[in-house]
C-alpha cells in the first residue's frame, strides 16, 4: 500500500513516515502543495494524508485538484479543529479529518479503515449493477461516472456511493444512520454532520435547483430518498 505523505512540519512528517512504515505502508513525503499535485498524478497510491496549512498551493486547493481525477481516500491532518473547518474539508471531498496533536495509532487505524472501505467498495461496484438509469439521470458503477442529461458529472466517493445508494432503492427512505453505516462501511456515533455535509454538496452538483430538490428529497423527521423520476 503506498501513501502519500503531505506535509510541511518536517518532525511530523518523519514521524508518521517511519511508523507506518513498520507497519509495511511504502510513504512518499512532500513538503508543499505544488509538488504534492506532480507527485500524486505521476503514481499510484492507495490513500493521501494532507495537511492543510502548506507552501505554495494550499491543502484544500491540492485536494480540489485531486478529486478533479481521483476519488482515492483523502485524510486531512489539521491543528484547525473548527466545526466549519472540519465541515468545509468533508464538504470539498476528505474522507476523514483527524485534529493534531494527534497519536500515530489513531491515525493508523484511520488509515486503515479508509482504505478497507475504500477497497471493499470497488469490489463490490464490480459485481453489481453497472449502470443504473432513473428519469435523466444515469451512474455507471463501472468507472463511477454520473450523467444528467447526457452531461458529465464530477462526485466524490462518498457522494457517488450516497447516489448509488438512492439509484438502486429508488422507493425506499434511508435514515442518516442507515446512509452512513451503508456509505462509510463504519458505525454510526450520532454525528449527522459528514452526512449532511455530503447530501448538501451532492444536491449542489446535480440539483437545477438544490433549494427545491428533485433527485434528492428529504422526508422529514426520517431522512432521504430519491424522487420520484420516470424511468
């Protein structure tokens, strides 16, 4: 498993290197944004960790970059630790957000966990359904592209695997609980926020209108389901 380190505190940075290490990751470090972006798109990695506060181009802008290209699990390293700050990183597409100082364990079983998800998850796009057609609106699980009306989408991860989610159960109503246990493959601790903050930038991208929402409609008191499209 290859990871790329991206960091510019350099006791930080050497310090997660040799741990993960002996756990038998291969860990490439880089110090600042702009060669974070050459870096990543010339391999193959299997999971990022960005700090935010970097030279040159900024966490948050290597991460847009990133996710222009790849949906590869995105963990932020952060000493900002701000509701909004978390909020605005899950928005933008980081899969998981961990709060400096931090312990190397943590860390590891986040890394862990991530990348288990995130491998499990295209196994089983492979055995599914490829493609899944619900009024305009078209996702191919095969390279997790999303149509509307023949345009091309860009998703996340976690927002195609909300969306995949609704496509194929188009009349059942899914609680937060429920997409969160099916989309993150984790148990859910009560915290509403990463699925809200998914559901907000899914609708952003593929609603006319994400105030007055067709594709992705809530139904109060419970949670989410798809609307009711002509197939």
């Amino acid at each position: 498993m290859k990871i790329l380190l991206i960091e510019d505190d350099v006791e930080i940075s050497e310090m997660l290197k040799k741990f993960l290490e002996t756990e038998g990751y291969e860990v490439t470090t880089i110090c600042d944004g702009e060669s974070a972006c050459e870096k990543f798109f010339a391999d193959v990695y299997s999971l990022v960790l960005l700090d935010l506060m970097i030279p040159k181009r900024s966490g948050m802008e290597v991460m847009r970059i990133i996710r222009e290209k790849s949906t590869v699990p995105i963990m932020i390293l952060s000493a900002k630790d701000t509701d909004s700050d978390k909020t605005l990183g899950l928005g933008l597409g980081a899969d998981d957000y961990v709060t400096k100082p931090f312990s190397v364990t943590e860390v590891l079983a986040r890394i862990k966990a991530n990348i288990r998800r995130n491998t499990k998850y295209a196994a089983g796009a492979a055995e599914e359904e490829e493609k899944i057609t619900r009024g305009e609106l078209a996702i191919d699980t095969s390279d997790y592209s999303v149509l509307i009306r023949g345009k091309k989408i860009e998703l996340t991860a976690k927002e195609f695997g909300i969306l995949k989610l609704f496509m194929k159960n188009p009349r059942k109503v899914y609680t937060k609980e429920q997409i969160y246990s099916l989309v993150w493959q984790d148990a859910y601790v009560g915290d509403e926020n990463a699925v809200n903050v998914h559901i907000s930038r899914l609708r952003n991208k593929i609603e006319d209108n994400a105030r007055n929402p067709k594709y992705i409609m809530t139904v109060w008191g419970i949670g989410y389901k798809l609307g009711e499209l002509h197939e």
